[in-house]
C-alpha cells in the first residue's frame, strides 16, 4: 500500500511517534510519504494513495484549529481509509474526545476512519518528567506502533468511544482555540538572551513569528503548539501566562526506564496502567 502521513507537530512528539509508526510500516512492505501540516507546505495531493494517516498532538482535549482547518480543506476522500495519530502529554481518556471532530470533517469529506491510534509522550507544557519517565514512554511507544502497523496494515482499527460527559468538557475547554492568537500575541523575547538565530520562526508550524529587527515578532495565528518556546536555543521566549508551565530541552531517553514506583506522582495510575497496557503487547 502508498500511505500518506499528514502531521502537526510543535515539539515533535507527533512528527517522532508517526516517523516510528511510518519505519515499521515500511518494514512490513508499505511505501510511506510525510507531508506536514505548516502553512508553508502546500496542501497534498492525495491521488494514487491507499491510505491517509493523520497526525496531532491533543491541545486543552481537542485537536489544534490548525489542523481542523487543513482537515476542511482536503481534497475528497472518495472513500479513501483514514487513521487518526495522536499524541498527548497525559494518559487521560478525556484526550479520546480531541478525535471526535477530525473524524466528523474527514467522513464529510468522504474519507472512512478506520481507527485512532494514541501515544502519550514525555513533552508537556506542565511539569518536566524525568529522563527514566522518558525511556519508559519511549519503550511504550515502540511496543503500541509495532501493534498499530500491523493493524492498520490489516485495514482494522477502533474508533475511540467519547461519552457525553468527556464530550461535553472538551466542548467547553474550545475556549482555548479562541484564546491562543490572543495570548500568542502576548509572548515576547528577551532582547538580552535572543541571538536572533530565527530558530522560532522558522520552527513555527503557523506562520506566526518573523524576524524583525534580529528579534522575533508574535502575530496572530498562534495555536500555542509551543514550538518556538521548546527549540528556542537560548530559552529566550517569554510564553506570557503560561510562562510558570514552560518546560524546554530535550530529554535523554538512554537512561533507565522508571520503575512502576519512580512513576510521577501526577496521574500516576494512569501512567502505570498506559505502561503496563503497552507492555502486555509483547
Ligand atoms: C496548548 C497545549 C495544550 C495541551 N493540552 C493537552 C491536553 O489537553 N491533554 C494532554 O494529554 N496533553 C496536552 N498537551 C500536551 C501535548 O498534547 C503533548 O505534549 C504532545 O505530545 C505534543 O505534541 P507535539 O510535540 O507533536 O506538538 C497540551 C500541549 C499544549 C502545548
């Protein structure tokens, strides 16, 4: 089969998992192309593929406007299957309501989702995990795409089941689309730190920074992916309130893999029992 990755990323957990996904898929004989969701990249053509995998991380329970604006605009489906590809900073079930409005555009636009497959990763804009929560995180992603190649070569797959409560909240937590350009708007650099590398905007998915007088300008498309804050190589961004939750720099995935006890304390049962799931597939 030719599958066609389409993928938002703004730390590039999403872009890392479906790369994952897209080599073992590849090795069982599929041939892969990437395109990536920027406003700089023109939108794909989508003759002559068998497949569409779709991929995003989840912003406040729902899919960044970002990408349900390059969902609208798609060609036809014409009955085409789709995967949607997510990932998320929590192992939480409300996360499960961010597919619920990809699906819904791509089954207008003809396209037959197939099922959902979700990876949490270790990038957050809350708290930073520790190198062994990392390893561990990456062990389970490895684990779920050697189990989601396999399935979606064989054209199976779930849809996630979103109850009306999950539904709901995520609904109401939309108010963070409308949100974002203003508070984007906000963020500013510090002159002192700033080399005026460009790094920022040229990471920047949106469009959203230019360079002006060797420094960064914010405008008005941001949708928070945090991608400009996360590569800037001086920390010189300044994210305006959500600045106490910035968390920059990569992480070292060579350390050990966190016990079931040197699991975070936040959410800790779900962590433990996403891992524990992953390494049932074994
Ligand atoms: C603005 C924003 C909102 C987020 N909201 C959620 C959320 O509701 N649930 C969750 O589990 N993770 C959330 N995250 C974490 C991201 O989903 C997670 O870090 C993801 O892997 C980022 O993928 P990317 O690097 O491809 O952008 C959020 C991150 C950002 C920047």
């Amino acid at each position: 089969m030719r599958l066609l990755f389409c993928v938002f990323s703004g730390t590039g957990n999403t872009r890392y998992a479906c790369e994952r996904l897209a080599a073992k898929l590849q090795a069982l004989g599929h041939e892969t192309d990437t395109v990536a969701i920027r406003s700089d990249v023109p939108m794909p053509e989508i003759e002559g593929y068998d497949l569409l995998i779709v991929g995003y991380p989840v912003h406040a329970f729902n899919a960044p406007t970002s990408v349900l604006s390059f969902l609208k605009k798609l060609p036809e489906g014409k009955g085409m299957g789709a995967y949607l590809v997510r990932s998320s900073g929590e192992p939480s079930k409300l996360n499960d309501a961010s597919g619920v409005t990809p699906a819904r555009i791509l089954k207008r636009k003809g396209y037959e989702v197939r099922g959902e497959f979700v990876y949490v990763m270790p990038y957050n804009i809350i708290f930073r995990h520790s190198d062994g929560m990392a390893a561990r995180m990456a062990h389970a992603l490895e684990l779920r795409t050697d189990r989601d190649a396999v399935t979606l070569s064989e054209g199976k797959g779930e849809r996630r089941k979103v109850n009306a409560v999950r539904r709901a909240t995520a609904f109401v937590l939309r108010i963070e689309h409308p949100a974002m350009p203003l508070i984007g708007k906000t963020f500013h650099v510090n002159k002192k730190l700033c080399v005026g590398c460009g790094k920022c905007a040229k990471v920047c998915p949106c469009g959203n920074i230019t360079m002006k007088d060797g420094h960064p300008k914010f405008g008005m498309h941001c949708v928070g992916c945090m991608g400009c804050s996360f590569s800037c190589p001086q920390d010189a961004l300044r994210i305006s309130v959500l600045n106490l939750w910035r968390v920059n720099g990569a992480y070292s995935y060579d350390a050990p893999p966190a016990s079931d006890d040197e699991v975070c304390r936040y959410l800790h049962g779900m962590y433990v029992r996403y891992f524990h799931e992953s390494e049932e597939i074994r």
